[in-house]
C-alpha cells in the first residue's frame, strides 16, 4: 500500500471489497491504494505520493526559551491543497471547516486562528505548570518550617500574654 494525493482532476476510489466509488479530489486528504494502482496514477499526473511531515503534538512541547516548536512556513503563493494539509495536520483544523473554505485565503485564517488557539492553550499550560511549581514550593516550605526541630515556633502557646501595642509618640 502506498499514500498518495490527489494534486489534478479527480479519482474514482473504491475501498476494498466496496462496490461504491467516492470521487477522490485535491482537496481530499492523503489516502492508501495498492502500489500498483498508486504507480499507476503517479505516472499519468493525477496524484503524487504522499509522505506525512514529522511533527511533535502540542500537548507533547510547550514552547519555552530552550524548547521551541518549529512552525512550518505558509503563504498564499502556496497551492490550496498544500495549505489545507498543514492546516489539518499541523494546526489540528478539522475536516469540516476544511471541506467548507474553499480560498486560500479561508485556509490561511483558519490556519491563523489555529494558531491563536494553540498559543492561549500553550500559555495556559505554562501557568498551570507555573502555578503548580509554585504551590508545591510553598508546600515544601511549609513542611521545612514544620518539620525543624531546632527553629523556634512562635506560633505555640507558651503562656506569654502578647504584647500590648499602645499608641506612641508620633516620630517626625
């Protein structure tokens, strides 16, 4: 089995064992046939084989100073179909929108948003992380300033009466 997409015309695919033909276009995404078959339609220009881009998910890298996320270059210059596939499978944008924009410039403020999403979620996650760290700090403290046996603890009763604040003179 080989992947391939569409990139001209369209292709009348039918899964294996299936009597129903789904046209296949450039805007559908990749999909598997036989080699022979995928051979086939490479050679006559209608599909070109298809190989998916390497790419970490965003709850996997939360992007700090040392640990940034490379992000894939777009434009409108680029063909409909190149920026649906990093839409879909960089950015995550679902099938429907997908199918439903039919300009680059929809795929690419689709993309955009995308973006923008994934960076709220990245900074969420990044002041959750934060906030935990520091509640698991202040736990330890916590724990330390318990657990010392030579520190004083002013907060047992030790049948002193506090001290009585007055008012003073005032201090020019």
């Amino acid at each position: 089995m080989r992947t391939v997409k569409i990139v001209k015309g369209a292709y009348g695919y039918r899964k294996e064992g299936s009597r129903i033909t789904e046209p296949k276009t450039r805007t559908d995404p990749p999909f598997d046939l036989p080699a022979a078959e995928a051979a086939r339609i490479v050679d006559l220009g209608v599909a070109e084989y298809y190989t998916a881009p390497v790419v970490k998910k965003p709850s996997q890298s939360v992007a700090t100073p040392s640990n940034t996320v490379q992000e894939p270059e777009y434009h409108s210059g680029m063909k409909l179909a190149e920026l649906k596939d990093i839409a879909a499978t960089i950015y995550g944008v679902g099938e429907a929108p997908l199918k439903s924009a039919t300009s680059k410039a929809k795929v690419i403020e689709l993309i955009e948003t995308a973006k923008t999403a994934l960076a709220t979620i990245r900074a969420t996650a990044q002041e959750a992380k934060t906030a935990e760290t520091a509640e698991a700090a202040k736990a330890a403290l916590a724990n330390d300033a318990g657990d010392s046996e030579d520190d004083e603890d002013d907060s047992a009763d030790d049948g002193e009466p506090p001290p009585e604040l007055g008012t003073g003179e005032p201090v020019t």
